[in-house]
C-alpha cells in the first residue's frame, strides 16, 4: 500500500548509479531514491557487493533500488540481501506471481509497463506491484534509452494507480512532463549524465529543483 507524501510534488529516483561517491551527491541534491542495475548488458551494471558499498553510505531516507531483467526470485532475493535494497524494479517480462512473491518478502516492487511494448499499460491490473515505471519502450536495451515520448499516456494508469513516469527525461522537460503525467514519482539516468553511469551532479541537482518547482499535485508517496 501506499501513502500520501507531505511535499506537494513527486518523488525523485536517480537511476544507474556506480558509485557511493555519486549516490551521496544524488542523495544530497534531493533524490528519494537511489537505483542500481542488476542486468549485465547494461553499461551501468554493477554486482550486488558494490551495491552494498553504495547502500550503506546512503541516509536512512533515501530508498535502494535494485534494477532487475527478467531475473528469478533467487537471485533477486540473493541481491536484496547482499546488496541491502529496500526495493526492486522489474523491468522485463516478470510475472505477476514473481511481483506477489517479492512483495511477500516486504519489498517495494515497481513493476515496468510500456505504452508501446509488453507488458502494455492495460496489464496493470494483473501485477500486485506497488507502483509501475511507465515509459515507451524501444531502443536496444530495456530502460528508456533517452527516448522522448507522449508523457500524458502515463494518465492512463496514473489516476488510480502509482506511477513512477520515465524515458527520455532531464532538467529542462521534467516539469512538463509531470504535468502532462501527473506521476507520483519521476526517474532519470541518462538526462543527468556525462557517460553512462556518470552523473553531472550540477545537472541532478538542476533535476531536482525543477521537480522540487512542481507543486500542482499531491502524490502517492512509493518509495520509503
């Protein structure tokens, strides 16, 4: 279940990080929560002992989250313990009894849907997730490639359900892109980079106070 969040504007996950260096800068800027990729065609993987050396540098209000491809239980939950995660992110074609597993276990779990690829938006229902990263898919890997798209196809599902809104985002469209989704969170990774993996953290800090200037809504809080 989740909450209303007492600031009036969504949550802030800065996404791929490498360094404990960078997720305390991130942490610093205002992020809510930090992700960490668990795919190894990813150019921002790490393994689940450096995720326990970022983790256990964060503030105890700043969410660890573990970026999961279509991953099984074990070996997820051999990450979230080794690597301290609080959440996981499951960003492939996981199933919904792989979603009610993890969510057992006491996880926050942030299931991926794709407004132009599987799972479609209209899946929602089948996942017992406790929120979904909306984006459109496309691109050689999954993520968002830094691909722009129609942001306001979030409030398909955004209504009546968390969203955490991604792809393509940066410091110069996150506020209108929370205005055309109305999400309860955003997640950034490349728009804030100089390489893969290496966040300017001028840009982070940027990011986060235009998302910080978007006060139109009150949103479901996601990540604790």
């Amino acid at each position: 279940m989740t909450d209303l969040r007492p600031a009036r504007r969504p949550q802030i996950k800065i996404c791929g990080l490498m360094s404990e260096r960078q997720a305390e800068a991130c942490a610093a800027a205002g992020a809510d929560a930090i992700g960490m990729i668990s795919f190894p065609r990813s150019p921002r993987h790490i393994d689940h002992r450096r995720m326990r050396l970022i983790t256990s540098n964060l503030p105890a209000n700043v969410c660890p989250v573990g970026v999961f491809v279509n991953e099984n239980f074990e070996k997820i939950m051999a990450t979230v313990e080794t690597g301290r995660l609080r959440a996981v992110q499951l960003h492939g074609q996981e199933s919904p009894d792989l979603v009610e597993a993890l969510s057992a276990e006491g996880l926050i779990v942030i299931k991926a849907l794709f407004v132009d690829g599987r799972p479609a938006l209209d899946q929602a229902a089948r996942y017992p997730a406790s929120g979904f990263l909306v984006e459109c898919a496309g691109g050689p890997l999954p993520g968002g490639n830094a691909l722009q798209w129609t942001w306001s196809d979030a409030r398909r599902i955004s209504s009546d359900r968390p969203v955490v809104l991604a792809g393509g985002l940066s410091p110069e469209n996150v506020g209108e892109a929370i205005e055309a989704g109305i999400p309860d969170a955003v997640d950034v990774s490349s728009g804030v980079e100089t390489a893969p993996g290496q966040k300017d953290i001028d840009k982070v800090t940027a990011f986060c106070r235009a998302v910080t200037a978007n006060d139109q809504i009150t949103p479901r809080r996601i990540f604790r």
